[in-house]
C-alpha cells in the first residue's frame, strides 16, 4: 500500500557544514518540483561529536525533535545552523536553545521541560544505529528518498531534483524502486573528516 506522501528521511547535526548546505539546496530542487505537496520530510539525528564539551549538539538535536511533532522542524533546524554557523553561538546553551525555540513558535515550558529532562535522548541514540546498521551510514548529511535511494552528501539542486524526480516515479507506481547510492560532499561519521 502506497504512503500518503513519499517520504525523505534526512539525517543530519548541527555541527555539519554540508548538512546546512544541502538542506537548502534540498530545498531549492523542492521549490522546483511540481509535486513539492506529496513529498514528507522526516528529519534524524546523526550527533558527530556526542559528548564534546563546547558546541555539544545533543540537546539541539532533542529540539528539533521535538519542533518536528509540532511541524516545525525545518524552521528549528534552519534557527539552529543559522545560530552555529552564521553567527557562531554555542548551541548547547540552554537559554539560546530557549530563545530560539520560542522564535520558531514552541512552547517555552515545553522547551524548558526537554532541556531539563531526557526526551528524546533515546530516539538519538536510535537513530544513529538505525542509520549505521540499516543503511551502512558513512557520511552525512544522509538522504533516504522513498526508502530507495540513498544520498551520502550533498549534491547540486538539479542533482537533488533529479533524484527527487526518480524517487517519485516509483512512489507513484506503489514501488520502493532499485536501491540506490548516490555520493556528494559530506562529513564523515566520527565528525573528523569531510569529503569534498
């Protein structure tokens, strides 16, 4: 039976140069497609470095966890590489995780109760072995396009539309299609090396 929409699961970190980048050149090839409404993103963590003691991304990936039961998760996650990257803040820093979750529209009590407690500390751990184990995860940022093709890195936006476009023929035909890999720029998954 064939899924209401044709999912992309995307797994990623904050800490991921590549995984800033690619997200918006997902987007661009999906302001491009036609069929842009039957497409789901579905976003996991990958955390590169767990256990660092500045920068620790853990509790920044809990929020875009929990952003995405709220349907805003690409918004936390574009407030959060916007804060890592551009402006170079600490994202393990409760009170800009506070911040910015309110800016995106959550609940701050929801947001001061993830930060104090352990939600979704589990589903990282789970999604990083799922990913490994699953789908032999080397690199991300790493793209499932209906539970088919596999992106390791990130690509062009007409690469990303091409993919998208091949995904989508065979979600609308009720089949997975052909496994495969396609490979672009990415961050090893130790966090200690990029392919570019």
């Amino acid at each position: 039976m064939k899924a209401d929409k044709m999912r992309i699961d995307i797994w990623s970190d904050i800490a991921c140069p590549y995984c800033y980048k690619g997200k918006h050149l997902l987007e661009e090839a999906l302001e491009g497609f036609p069929q842009a409404a039957d497409v789901e993103l579905r976003l996991h963590s990958y955390e590169l470095r767990p256990g660092a003691e500045k920068n620790n991304t853990a509790d920044a990936l809990r929020l875009v966890q929990l952003a995405q039961e709220k349907g805003l998760a690409p918004e936390m996650e574009e407030a959060l590489f916007t804060a890592y990257f551009d402006r170079k803040e600490d994202v393990s820093n409760p009170a800009l995780l506070l911040h910015l979750g309110k800016g995106v529209g959550l609940e701050e009590t929801e947001i001061r109760q993830l930060l104090a407690g352990d939600r979704f500390r589990q589903s990282l751990t789970d999604d990083q072995r799922e990913a490994e184990e699953k789908y032999a995860l080397e690199y991300i940022p790493f793209y499932l396009l209906n539970e088919s093709l596999v992106i390791q890195g990130i690509l062009s936006a007409e690469d990303y539309a091409k993919a998208l476009r091949e995904a989508y023929v065979g979600w609308k035909a009720g089949e997975k299609g052909k496994a495969e890999r396609k490979e672009g720029r990415a961050c090893s998954a130790d966090g200690k090396s990029c392919r570019i």
